[in-house]
C-alpha cells in the first residue's frame, strides 16, 4: 500500500513558527517590516543625513559664510568706536532666517526628489514617526547655529571694541535671547512644513521665498488689509521680535496666528500627503 506525504497548511505565521531555530528564535514571515528604529536612532540618522548630504553640507558651509560676511562688514564700517554685542548678532541672525528654513525643506523632501525614501520608510514604516525626527532634527542644527552665532557675535565684538579702545559689553536680556531662537525655530518648521506639503525641493523653495512676498504686496496694497497685515503676512508679526525684546501680548498672538497660518495647516496637510503618497 501506497503512503501519502500530506502538504503543511497553514498561516505564514504559522509556517514561521515551524522554522525556528535552535535557539528558539521566531523566523519572520516573508513581507513583515519589523518593529522600526527606536527614535534616538532615527533622529541620529536623520541628523546624519543633513550634514552628510551634499546639499545639506553645501547650505551649512553658506550658512557659516554669509554669517562670517555680515559680522565683518558691521566690524568694518564699526571700526572707529567698535561693533557693538546687539549689533553684531542682529546683522547675523537676519540672514540665517531666510537660509535656514532652506534646510528644514531639504530635510523634510529631499528624500522624495532623490528617490531615497523607500529605503527610510523600509527600515521605519511609520512614516509620521519620520517626520517627527526629520523636523527635530532641523530645529536641533537650527539651534546650534544659533548657539554658535552667539559665540561668534561675543567673540567679535570683544575683538572689534579692543581694538577700538571701547568698552566691553556682552549684556543681553533673556526676553531677547528667546525672541530670537522662537524666530529662528519659527522659520526653520515653516521650510519643513513646506517641504512635506510639496515634497519637491526647487517647488518647496519657490514658494517658501515667493508666497510671503506675494502675501506682503497684497497686504500693502489692499487698503482693509493694510491694518491687518501682521496678523496675515509673517514677515511682518516677526519685525518686533528682531526689533525688540519686549513684545506686547498683541504682538505675541500676530506671531500666533501667523504660525496657525503659514506652519500648523501646511505641515497638517503634508503629513497626511507623507502618509498617504505611493513610494515609487
């Protein structure tokens, strides 16, 4: 009499749990994607990645040139009394809130105009996790450049007034300090919500430089809106803050209610675009 082999049946998780080796070790079924990176893994690599990145590396390296710039021209034209602390860290601030927002939307599209981003979400599948380290990761490198432009300011106006004959002073208010880094947190999360919106860097670049232009010639031109241009137009709610260190509570909530308009709506809807976009 002939003897049948019979075929095992089952689930995939099921055939799994019959491979598993001898030390006990569960074999995972084919097409599973694990359980992700921890998240100061995923933060280090997303950290990695924007220095590493030629882009990235290229924009520091401008970032650190134009700031090197500024502070030597206001040494320069301060030469006869020396350049004063307040100065020297204003005129170097400035420019760095108009590149630096350039990083956030390389780290945030970058990966989808470069086709990489099948390989991050492969080894993280949860792609708002990804976001979530992508933009803790600009506003980190935003905060030490920030950090550094202090150190730079200090040491250059210690340099400019000794030569001067003038008199030292690094005093500067905590009310300052803070207005100055909400700024730059500000600028940099508006380029990373741009870029996941668009996921497209040259397109994510545009309109991050040409829609507030836009926004602050309709403001100034429309007579109703003129009025109401600091609660619309974002450059305008952030001019008291680079002026001043004391902001009214008016002032706060303009910043407020840009930051609704131009960061909380758009990064809203390019993470539901991020989780929802086929990767090809």
């Amino acid at each position: 009499m002939s003897s049948t082999t019979s075929t095992p049946v089952g689930t995939a998780d099921d055939q799994a749990s019959l491979r598993s080796d001898a030390t006990g070790a569960r074999e995972e079924p084919p097409g599973s994607l694990g359980s992700g990176l921890g998240f100061g893994q995923l933060l280090h690599a997303e950290l990695r990645k924007t220095v590493d990145t030629r882009a990235g590396r290229w924009l520091l390296i401008v970032i650190v040139a134009v700031t090197a710039l500024a502070m030597g021209l206001v040494m320069w034209f301060s030469r006869e009394d020396g350049a004063g602390f307040l100065a020297l860290l204003t005129t170097a601030v400035l420019p760095q809130a108009v590149l630096l927002p350039v990083l956030g939307i390389l780290t945030a599209a970058s990966e989808w105009s470069q086709r990489t981003a099948l390989i991050t979400f492969t080894q993280e599948p949860r792609r708002l996790r990804v976001m979530v380290a992508k933009s803790l990761a600009a506003v980190l490198l935003g905060l030490v450049v920030l950090a550094v432009t202090f150190v730079l300011a200090a040491l250059a106006h210690v340099l400019s007034v000794s030569v001067a004959g003038g008199d030292i002073d690094l005093a500067v208010t905590g009310a300052l300090v803070l207005n100055y880094t909400v700024i730059q947190v500000i600028y940099i999360l508006m380029g990373v919500a741009f870029g996941a919106l668009l996921l497209n860097v040259p397109l994510a670049i545009a309109a991050f430089f040409v829609l507030p232009v836009v926004i602050s010639i309709v403001t100034a031109t429309v007579g109703w809106l003129r009025d109401r241009a600091a609660w619309i137009d974002p450059t305008m709610a952030g001019i008291p803050f680079a002026e001043s260190s004391n902001a009214s509570a008016q002032e706060w909530q303009q910043l407020g209610v840009t930051t609704l308009i131009w960061i909380v709506v758009p990064l809203a809807l390019g993470l539901w675009r991020v989780s929802r976009r086929e990767i090809k």
